[in-house]
C-alpha cells in the first residue's frame, strides 16, 4: 500500500471519529477539573489518563477514592467498568486476529467504544479489506479522540484550581454518570440492571465503602444477563 | 488515600485495563465465549454506575448527607434528558443548569 493510500486510509477513520472527537473534549475538560479537585496533582491525573484511556472507570475510580474506599476496591469498581472491553476484544478476533501480535498489542491500548464501534462496522461493511487497512483505519478511528481526550484533560487539570467552590463541582460526577448511563438504557434489560445496582447498592450503603458497589454490581450484572435471556425466549417462542 | 497509594492504584488501573483490553485479542483468540458471559459483560457499566451515584444523589456529601432538593432535581433532569435525547452533553448541560438555577432558587 503506497504511503498516501495510507494516509486517506487514517483520515476516512478520523473524520468518522470527528463526532465523538467532539464530544470527548469537554468530557476530558471536566476529568482534568474534578480529578485536580479531589486533590490530584497534575501528573497522577495525567499518568492515569495516559494508562487507562477509559473516562467512565477514571471517573470511577476518582469517585471510590474520594468515598473513602481503599486501594483494592477502588480498583475493584473501576475494572468493573471496564470489564464491557473485553467484549470488544473478542468481537475483534474474526477481523484483526491475523495481525502480528506488536500491532494487536497496539492496537488493544486504544480499544474503547468509539474505536470498536467505528472500525466493527466499518470491517463488516468491507469484509475484503485487507489486514493492513483495517489496522490503519483503526488507528485513525481512535488516535484523534485519544488525543483530544488527553489534550483536554490537561487543559482541565490546569483549570482545576481557579474554579470557586461557590460552583457545587462536588455534584459534576454524579451528573456526568447519570448522564453516561441514561442513554445506555436502551431495553428492559438494561433498566433492570439499572434499577437493581441502584436498590442492592442503597441497601448495602452501610457496609465499607466501595464493598456493596461490588455486590450489587455482581448481582445487577446476572440480573440484566437473565432479563435479556428471558425476552429472547419469549420473542422466539 | 495516601500519594503512594493513589500511584499504586493508577499502576493497577492501568495494567488491569491493558490486559483486559488484551484478553481475546492478544491471549486468549479465536475461542468462542459462552453466551452466557457476553450476556453479562453486555451490562458491566449499567449495572455498576447506577449504583455508584445513588447514593451520592440521595445523601450528597456537600450538604453534610440531608436530601437536597436542588441536586435531586439535577440528578432527574439529567436523567430524564439523558434518556429522551441519547446525548450525554446535553444531559449534563442540563443536569448542570437545574443544579445551579435550583441553587440560586433556594438561596444557596
């Protein structure tokens, strides 16, 4: 493949990225700000974002810290998040398992929902895509929202400290999280999820810190898995 | 926390992340999951986020644990906005504006 096919190749991947590149901006502005906010220097907000390139589990992970919850459970609950990645790992395997295992390697730091979305529908719309050009249109579908995420992040950490308390930023977390997981609500099963992670954590809400996020999301988790497996039964009945 | 703790737990964050991410891809392959396990990791992120926030919503920190009108009636507006328009922007904007708007209301 000649060099500027390559490079049209990563451009086509970063303008299907550019709605969510925007998106992502202010989302990473208000990582940088509330992280700086419950007491992190800049470098641990910005290692962390350079780590883990995932906003829900850092929020998560801010969240649990700032309640008090010890190292392992905060880990705990932030890998939790996290765990839907693997999925997308999986449903990767049929399009980019071939690739050498540097460029899978690379290619597993920036898995995340826009990437995986993106280049999925992509591969499964042009199945004769050679290896190569999937790997090259991946990148370009997850390079600029990393980039931006991280560029904004730092803007935010920046920022952190001249906000005045007067601003209430200790409710932008709950706000940010409800408003991630609104629209993620698409069916029964989802809301059944939703509604008992919400009751099991509420009740458990006198147990250490981070310990009843962990069963109610155990619990949730088969909830929303049986919900789903029940409509399917009924819808092939 | 302590400063070598919060390292420690970005550390941990980051590899458990990485592997993860790695799992199918880099070290497991092309061996088929059992239903059952996509099923489950299908609601990972709603089934622990709801309960993160309920209770930061029902007894917020900031107003030492008492209910609070003004964060209750931002936590529903970014709810219900959150799921009518499927745009997680719109809904913290305006999550955020009923939260300040009900704040100046109530003088705080």
């Amino acid at each position: 493949m000649s060099i500027s096919t390559a490079i049209s190749l990563f451009l086509r991947g970063a303008r299907d990225s550019l709605p969510f590149v925007i998106v992502i901006g202010p989302f990473g502005m208000l990582f940088g700000v509330v992280a700086t906010e419950a007491g992190l220097p800049i470098t641990q907000t910005m290692v962390m974002t350079l780590l883990v390139v995932a906003g829900a589990s850092q929020f998560t992970a801010l969240q649990l810290m700032t309640d008090g919850a010890g190292v392992w459970l905060a880990m705990g609950g932030a890998l939790a998040v996290n765990l839907r990645m693997a999925m997308y790992s999986a449903a990767l395997v049929p399009h980019l398992g071939k690739a050498p295992l540097w460029k899978r390697a690379m290619v597993s730091y920036l898995i995340f929902d826009q990437s995986y979305t993106l280049s999925v529908v992509e591969y499964e719309r042009d199945p004769a895509m050679s290896m190569d050009r999937r790997i090259i249109y991946f990148m370009g579908t997850a390079l600029p929202v990393a980039i931006v995420w991280t560029a904004l992040t730092l803007v935010g950490a920046l920022l952190g400290n001249t906000i005045p308390d007067a601003l209430a930023l200790d409710f932008a977390l709950p706000i940010t999280f409800i408003s991630l997981v609104a629209p993620m609500l698409r069916t029964v099963a989802h809301l059944a999820a939703a509604a008992t992670s919400v009751i099991v954590a509420l009740a458990l809400s006198g147990l250490p810190s981070g310990t009843g996020l962990l069963i109610a999301g155990a619990i949730a988790m088969a909830v929303g898995a049986l919900v789903e497996a029940r409509m399917e039964g009924e819808a092939s009945r | 926390m302590t400063n070598a703790q919060v390292w420690l737990l970005i550390a941990l964050l980051g590899v458990g992340t990485y592997l993860i991410r790695f799992s199918f891809l880099g070290l497991i392959g092309d061996r088929p999951l059992p239903a059952w396990v996509l099923r489950m990791l299908r609601y990972t992120p709603v089934a622990i986020i709801p309960g993160m926030v309920a209770p930061l919503v029902l007894w917020p920190e900031a107003t030492g644990g008492e209910m609070d009108p003004a964060r209750l009636a931002a936590a529903g507006a970014a709810l219900l906005v959150g799921l009518r328009s499927r745009n997680v922007l719109l809904a913290i904007g305006v999550g955020g504006a009923v939260l300040y708007g009900a704040l100046w209301l109530s003088g705080g």
